[in-house]
C-alpha cells in the first residue's frame, strides 16, 4: 500500500495509468489536496481492463469535513484515499462485485449497492451489502473464470497473472512490452506446462 498526496490544481489532468486520471479521485467538495492510494489504481485499471468499458467514480477521496457533511462512517476508508465508489454502464452492480471478489479474495473491502459497488484496498476481509440498511456478507461469488472465453489481450493477462505466470500485469495491461517480456512469459509458461504434466502423471 503506498498512498501519494497530489493537487488538483496543479495535477488535475496527469494520468495515474492508462484510464485514470488524478481529477477522478478529487473530493466532491473542490479542495485541492487529493490522497491516492497506487493498490487502488492498479485495482481500478485492472477491473477497467476487464470489462472492457469505462468505469466511473462517483467518489474517491474524501476530507475528513466532506465525509461527515455526506453522513459518511467516521473513519471512512474514502478520507485515507484507498476506497473508490464505481458503476459501469451496461454492467451490473452485482457482476462488478463478483468480478472484484474474485481479484482479491483475502483483502480489501466489496460492498454492494443497487447503483453502484464501494471497492477499497484495506489490509483486512470486509464484505456488506446495502440497499437502504447495511448487512454484513460472506462475500460475493458467480464470476468463473473457467467458463470464460478469452476475447482479448486483457483476457488473457486476467488469466495469466491469475495463474502468477505473469508478474506485473500493469505492464502488459499497457502494451509496454519488450523481447525480455515475452522471454520471461515462454519460460514461466513452459514450467507451468510442465509442471501440469507432471502432476498428471
């Protein structure tokens, strides 16, 4: 976890990664002091990477002074900059939380509303839903990635940085690639063939 202080004013249009700009994470109440957490970032693009569609927070960022206005939780993990409240057209809430679930199975916080889905990175397990009072839940499962065709590029970074055949899939995501990448991706696949016939055998 590595949160980062930036100025909206001075910084607003910088990219963070390919889709996410530092005006995204900006508090609703205009000040200039943003804090980003770069776990929730690489979170974000990976779910954008996903889907294939754009993703849109409605609140990222919070001073201490706007979460109280709002009616927020005190000590909202908005106001230590490592929590996001996304929707993407056309996808349900519910398919996002599935999807996230899946990411990170053993961290961070997924709650789940009627028009959108709180994602943070915390170190610890929180799931909940919330359609008018909050309930506490196991967690939020249906996305299987066995039943799924890969279509893209992104597809299969998903798959293969799952498997931990890729490291640092933010790079791949980026189209940065070199010839010790794809090196690096033949070896690391290879083992993992091999290693799959011999626990065949």
């Amino acid at each position: 976890m590595s949160i980062k202080a930036y100025s909206l004013k001075k910084q607003k249009n910088e990219h963070l990664s390919k889709n996410f700009t530092i005006e995204e994470f900006a508090c609703r109440d205009g000040s200039d002091k943003i804090l980003i957490d770069t776990k929730l970032v690489e979170l974000l693009q990976k779910i954008r990477n996903h889907f294939g569609l754009p993703v849109t927070i409605t609140s990222a960022y919070r001073t201490e002074s706007y979460n109280i206005q709002i009616g927020g939780v005190a000590g909202s993990t908005h106001t230590k900059g490592i929590a996001a409240d996304i929707f993407i057209t056309e996808i349900t809430p519910n398919e996002i939380a599935a999807y996230i679930e899946y990411i990170m199975p053993d961290y961070g916080g997924i709650g789940l509303y009627s028009n959108f889905v709180h994602i943070d990175v915390r170190s610890n397990r929180s799931r909940w839903k919330n359609y008018g009072s909050e309930i506490v839940v196991d967690g939020f499962y249906g996305y299987n990635p066995v039943d799924k065709t890969i279509q893209n590029p992104a597809d299969a970074i998903d798959v293969l940085s799952d498997k931990a055949i890729i490291n640092s899939p933010e790079i791949w995501y980026n189209g940065t690639w070199t010839g010790n990448d794809f090196k690096h991706l033949l070896i690391k696949f290879a083992n993992y063939v091999l290693q799959g016939k011999n626990n065949d055998m």
